[in-house]
C-alpha cells in the first residue's frame, strides 16, 4: 500500500517538470517574438537599445537550446543532467526577460516609427514573464513540496491552500503545473500574491521582481496612452 501514494506522487512531479520545461521554450519563442516587434519599432535605435538589442539576439535561441536539451533529457529520464538544463534554461530566460524590460523602457526615449509594434513587445513581455516565472516558482518550491509528501518535517516555498485542507483527498496533495502557472498569472496580474503565501525567500524575491516588471510594462503601456492622447 505505500508504494502506490508514491507513485501517484512521482507522476504529477514528472508531468509538470515536463510541462514546465515546454513553458520555457514557449517563453524563448515569446522573446523572439519582442525582440522583432521592437525591432520593428524604431529604424534608428540608440546606442543603450542597440546593446539590449545584441544581449538578447543571443540569450533568446541560447534559452531555446537549453529548453530543448532539457526535454530531451527529461523524455530520456535524465533526472541530474535535466535538472541541470532546466536551471541554465530559466537563468537564461530570466535574463532574457529582463534584458527585454529594460530594452522596452529604454526604446520609450527613442523616436518610434511604429508604436504599434512597442505595444505588441510590451503585450509579449507580459506573457513571457508569467511563463518564465512559473518556472521560477516551481524551481524554489517544488523540491519541499515534494520533501513535505514524503513526511519530512518541514515548511514548503508556497503555502497553497490545499496544504491547509483537512481533506482526506489531498493527502499528500503536490503541485502541479496549473497550479504554479495560476500562481504566477495571479502575481502578475494582481501585482502580489493572492490566495498562496510566499514563506521562502527566494520565491518573495521572485514575487517582487514579477510585480515589478507588471509594473513596469503597465507605466510603460499607460506613457505610451499619454503620448498618442497627446
């Protein structure tokens, strides 16, 4: 009888890794996609969004490689060797969106001949950073959650309100992908967690940075309102 709860345990922490390193390739392919549209943007861009421009020509296929090679690895059940990958992929999808936050900011100051397309790469950054940051979650909460199934005395990343029910049903309850991706739309969408608490530091440092960039593409799109009401 104990073997089937661990296995039942395994199976959502093997789908949502997956799940979670197909994310971050989506979230590469979004921050190619801001890239061109802010490209797009500006035909004679400044020397600060030139230099964005160039980080992100090789952060954004380099986090694609990475995601591909850490699928291949989790398909193979390369468990080391994908977490690995799974970690280089989201440093470098973290510095990918940040790189592109700044770049978008940057990009206000230039002459735009094409604003549409600047509102197209602040649409995208909004997306990528749910992607790219359910990752991060997942990545600095996940391991206790499953630490915690198992029976060790210890308190998660995230409170999540399945681990406060007293329901037979969610004993040994684990997130899944769903419920990081909630987590992480909710953060950046409400500028600040909801329902789930951030006991951990990493996943509090995490949460500020989401709500900062939220922020950040907001004034951006609300400046950018200002100027054509103008």
């Amino acid at each position: 009888m104990t073997n089937t709860p661990r296995h039942m345990h395994d199976e959502p922490r093997c789908t949502t890794h997956g799940a979670l390193v197909l994310t971050l390739a989506v979230a590469a392919l979004l921050d190619m996609g801001t890239s061109t549209a802010l490209g797009l943007t500006d035909h004679a861009p400044s020397v600060p969004v030139i230099m964005f421009r160039v980080v992100d020509a090789y952060a954004s296929p380099a986090t694609l490689i990475a995601s591909l090679i850490a699928g291949m690895l989790w398909l193979r059940k390369g468990e080391k060797a994908g977490q690995l990958f799974f970690s280089v992929t989201l440093a470098l999808a973290m510095l990918a969106l940040l790189d592109n936050v700044v770049g978008l900011i940057v990009s206000l100051f230039d002459k735009q001949d094409h604003p549409a397309d600047l509102l197209l790469s602040a649409s995208l950054v909004y997306f990528e950073s749910i992607a790219v940051f359910a990752a991060y979650y997942w990545k600095f909460d996940h391991p206790y959650q499953v630490r915690i199934a198992a029976g060790e005395n210890i308190h998660p990343g995230i409170v999540f309100p399945h681990n406060t029910c007293a329901f037979d049903s969610l004993t040994g309850w684990q997130p899944t992908f769903m419920d990081y991706a909630f987590l992480s739309f909710n953060t950046a969408s409400t500028f600040g967690p909801t329902l789930p608490i951030p006991l951990r530091n990493p996943i509090q440092i995490g949460m500020m940075l989401q709500v900062a960039i939220a922020m950040a593409v907001l004034i951006m799109l609300a400046a950018r309102a200002i100027g054509l009401i103008s």
